[in-house]
C-alpha cells in the first residue's frame, strides 16, 4: 500500500496526542479523559492490528474520529452547560 507510511505516521501522531490529552484530562479530573483514553488505545490497535486498505478507508477513519472528539470536548457546549 503506497499509503501505509503516512497512514503509520497519522495513527502514531493520533496515538499519541490522544494519550497526552488523556493525562491531561485525568490530572484536571475532566469527564473527557475516559474518552480519549479510549480513544488511544483505537488508535493504537489501529496502528498495530489494521491497516486500511484504500485512502477511503482513512478518510474515514480520520472523520470519525473528528466526530467523536468534537462530541466527547464539546458536549457540555452542546447541552448550554458552557463554562
């Protein structure tokens, strides 16, 4: 796959920044730290146990996971609970 260096620097970088953002959240005591606690882990099975297979694949990957995060951080937003 001619995509597979970038895809494996893409789920590193996401991995990684999901985990630093978990720290964080759990030092701050924020309800968002289980999220992207959960989310480093998907992201690191991705990088060890998936790879996809066409660009779709991690268009898609990478828009849900957008999705996801904007609705775990922002949810209180959402809900006029804004700070």
């Amino acid at each position: 796959m001619s995509f597979e260096p970038l895809f494996h620097f893409l789920v590193g970088s996401a991995s990684a920044a999901f985990t630093g953002a978990a720290l964080v959240g759990y030092i701050a005591h924020q309800k968002s730290a289980v999220f992207f606690t959960t989310a480093a882990g998907a992201t690191a099975f991705l990088f060890t146990m998936h790879l996809p297979e066409t660009p779709t694949q991690i268009l898609l990957i990478c828009l849900s996971t957008a999705v996801a995060e904007l609705a775990a951080v922002h949810a209180d937003a959402y809900r006029g609970k804004a700070r």
